[in-house]
C-alpha cells in the first residue's frame, strides 16, 4: 500500500471510528447471532491475489462488526468493563504506527522511561508509598502468576529456578471467593491445585483471617511451604474485599509473600475516600490492578507493583548475549520484570488519559458511576418484586426478581436464568449472572466509560418490562 493510498483509508477509518463511537448505542449490546453465523461468511481458503482495502473494510462492516459484542456501549453492565476512552484510542494508532519492541531501554528509551514515570504516577494517584515500584503487564491473570513465581523463588532462595523443583511441598491461599487466575497461576508455577487453600468468607464476603492463620499452621505442622497468600480487592463476583490488614499480620509472622489482587476495584482508589477498602495495602508484596478495566485505558494495561525488586529481576531475569547492552547496569530493562521478553508501548496510552482527563476528571468518571450503582440500587430496594442480593459496593451489585408467591428456590433460579437471557437476547442491556448464597444471582455493573444516568436508568425500565413479561 502506499503512502497516499494509506493516507486516504486512514482518514476514512478514523470518520468511522467517530461515528460508531457517537452512534455504539444505537446498536445491540450483544450480537443477535448463533454459533457459527460469522465462520459461514469467511472464505475457506486464503485469498490467492490481495484484494483492495474498500473490499476488505466493507467485509469488516458487513461481516464482522455484526458478530461484535460492543464493549464501549454504555449499556453494557456484564463482566467488569474493559474500558476504552478516545485519549487512549488517539495513543493506540500512535503505539501501532510506531510499531516498537519495547523490552529493553535500549530499543525504545522513551517507552522505558515514560512507563516508569507513568506507573509512578499511578501509585501516587491511589496512595501507595513510595518503595513500590511499577511496571506494566498486560494483565492481572500474569501479574499474579509473577507474583507467585516470586514468592515460590523467594521462599526456595531461587532453587526452584535452578534444580526444577522443590523437595518440600509448596501452599497457597486465597479466599472462596478469588479469582480463577489465582487457580491457574498455582497450576503453572508448579504448586498445584490441590496446594490452592480457598479459605472461607464471612457474611462480607471478606476472607475470615483466623481460618487462613489455622490452614497455614496445619500446613506448616504437616511439613509443607506456605509461599503466597492472595487477598483480593473487590471480588469479581460479589465485590467482597479481604481484610489486607489483618492477613498481613499473618503472612509476615511467617515470611510468606502477600499478593493483593485489585484487578477492577484498584482504580476506585483514586478517590481518598474509597481507600479504606484497602487498609493495609502498604504491607503487602505486591499489588495489580487493571487501568484498562475502569480507568479508561484500551485493553490491554495493567498495572503491577512490587515491593522487592530484586526478588522479581532474581526471579525473571536473563542475560543472553545477543540482549546485553551497555546501558543495562544503570538503566530499567522492563524485560526482566515478568515472563514477556516482548513488550508494547503500553505507556503510551496511559499517559494520554491521565494527562487528557487529569486526576480530578477521572476521579469525577468514577465517582458518577458509584453514585449510579447505589440509585438503582435503591430503585432495586423500593421494587415489588425484586430482591437486592448484595449491597452496592463501587459500581457492582446484585439482585434477583423474586415475584410475590414464588419462594422455591429452584424455581426462582430458572425464572432468573430466563430473564437474564430475555434481557441479553434484546440487545438492549448486556447482564451477566453469579450466585450469591447459593441462588441465582442477575450481576449489574456500572462503569462503562459513557454510561450515564438516562442509560441505567434505561437498563434498569428494560429489566422491569422483562420481568413482567
């Protein structure tokens, strides 16, 4: 392609881009289509001859974008949003024209440096004290199977790395409640499922900090390693948030590295006054949250912080010849901090959003959408037939219809399964589901970058002309 023929289809693309991002909410939240329908319109073989660029956008419209679940709708309320916002779509084209591998300070100096500034600002922004230290990893799920890997090699004094295994039995804990990354980062650093304690939760939905100290102990009696606990800030399911506190009691007593997971609810800590859901942060290991999840930044940008650096350059770092320069013993070589050699200019778009909104203006994004979870909850409340199962907590909360004469539970689990799909194949709100005390829970979330008043109080008509009908 050349460059004129580049010019003409970028400006194209970018009116289009303008005009879906002005219009996403006139489309269905969810595709309308069955399995299948998008694989049935592509081709079976490559095309032999290119083919020119109106074709293939016109493919893209007419093909793709129909089979696309619109994440940056304002009435999506499933999963946790993973947020976009036009700063940090501005910053994407940038990263992508640059192309670079930023790996090392050497083959993108300005990418190393204005990542450590960037991360920097990040933690003065949520208050955490100065000797952590950031970088960026794509996601939580890797943030916190680096986290683990650290504390297997710290707690082995890096033998693990070296012999390939650990003569002793390794555990970890994490409450009922975690995230399946936590499962799956005990898989891949070689603890195992089975070594995975899930400890129990109380009425909070906070991990009960007596029960972790009694698993560790009987751990420890039956000659076994206890290397990491993960405490979680805000829970994907219900938004429980474990007592970081307390627990870091615990995991210093015995030398054991503390994870804070804080994947969604890590951005809400902007705000001074939302902090106390993290009390005791400032005594962990580590500590990950994800910027593209409510902090307006393209997926993907998470942010992962350490107290001991060496342990993690200890843990990941290699020196082969053809990536030595001679920079590297002053210089940050952000390869060395997790499992990627590879590494986008993720900073980039971060810096555009945190420079274009400015602290005040994200804190007012967040603090709108928390303010919204709490009046529908309370919309919830007044509801006839509807049951608040879960209290707002940030953005998240959850509910159930439970119509007057209707007590089975079963039946109340099936009748709630078919409103969520009732509501989800309208295409006009997109809801996802969980349990809560063991019954069937519709799970609400605010934090889509545009969402507003008018558009969950749209969400909010939507659920209630469902249910009656």
């Amino acid at each position: 392609m050349k460059s004129d023929d580049f010019r003409k289809h970028a400006h194209e693309f970018v009116d289009w881009m303008a005009d879906y991002l002005d219009r996403v909410e006139d489309l269905p939240v969810r595709p309308q289509v069955e399995p299948g329908d998008i694989l049935t319109r592509l081709p079976l073989e490559p095309p032999v001859e290119g083919e020119s660029m109106d074709r293939i956008f016109q493919d893209f419209q007419s093909v793709i974008l129909p089979g696309m679940t619109h994440w940056q709708h304002p009435n999506f309320h499933a999963y946790f949003p993973a947020n976009s916002s036009r700063p940090s779509i501005l910053a994407e084209m940038l990263t992508a024209t640059l192309a670079a591998q930023c790996m090392s300070w050497e083959t993108s100096p300005a990418a190393t440096e204005l990542e450590a500034r960037a991360l920097d600002w990040l933690r003065q922004m949520i208050g955490l004290p100065p000797d952590f230290t950031g970088s960026i990893q794509d996601t939580a799920s890797t943030a916190t199977l680096v986290a683990m890997v650290t504390a297997r090699e710290r707690a082995t004094n890096y033998a693990v790395n070296d012999g390939g295994g650990s003569k002793v039995a390794m555990t970890a804990y994490c409450s009922v409640d975690a995230h399946s990354s936590v499962e799956k980062a005990a898989k891949i650093a070689g603890i195992g499922s089975s070594n995975l304690r899930r400890i129990p939760t109380d009425g909070s939905n906070a991990m009960v900090p007596r029960e972790l100290a009694a698993a560790i102990a009987t751990d420890i009696g039956a000659g076994r390693r206890p290397i990491c606990v993960v405490a979680t800030t805000g829970t994907t399911s219900v938004s429980g948030f474990d007592p970081i506190h307390d627990i870091a009691h615990i995991t210093q007593k015995h030398d054991i590295w503390l994870h804070v997971d804080a994947a969604w609810a890590g951005s809400a800590l902007i705000l001074p006054e939302q902090r106390h859901l993290a009390t005791g942060v400032d005594l962990a290991d580590s500590f990950v949250f994800n910027p593209h999840k409510w902090l307006f930044t393209n997926f993907d940008c998470t942010a992962f912080y350490v107290r001991d650096v060496d342990a993690l350059l200890n843990t990941f770092q290699m020196r082969p010849e053809y990536l030595r320069t001679r920079q590297d013993s002053h210089v940050t070589n952000y390869r060395d901090w997790g499992i990627q050699l590879g590494r986008r200019f993720r900073a980039l778009k971060l810096w555009f959003v945190i420079r274009s909104y400015g602290v005040r203006g994200l804190q007012d994004k967040i603090r709108s959408h928390i303010q919204l979870a709490q009046s529908l909850a309370a919309e919830v409340e007044t509801a006839a037939d509807f049951e608040l199962l879960t209290e707002p907590i940030l953005g998240l909360l959850c509910f159930r219809y439970h119509p007057a004469g209707v007590d089975d539970r079963a039946k109340l689990d099936k009748l709630n399964e078919d409103l969520l799909h009732r509501l989800n194949d309208s295409g006009k709100v997109y809801v996802t589901h969980t349990r809560v005390r063991d019954a069937y829970a519709i799970r609400f979330v605010v934090g889509q970058t545009e969402t507003t008043e008018r558009h969950v109080r749209a969400a909010w008509t939507a659920i209630q002309q469902a249910a009656t009908a």
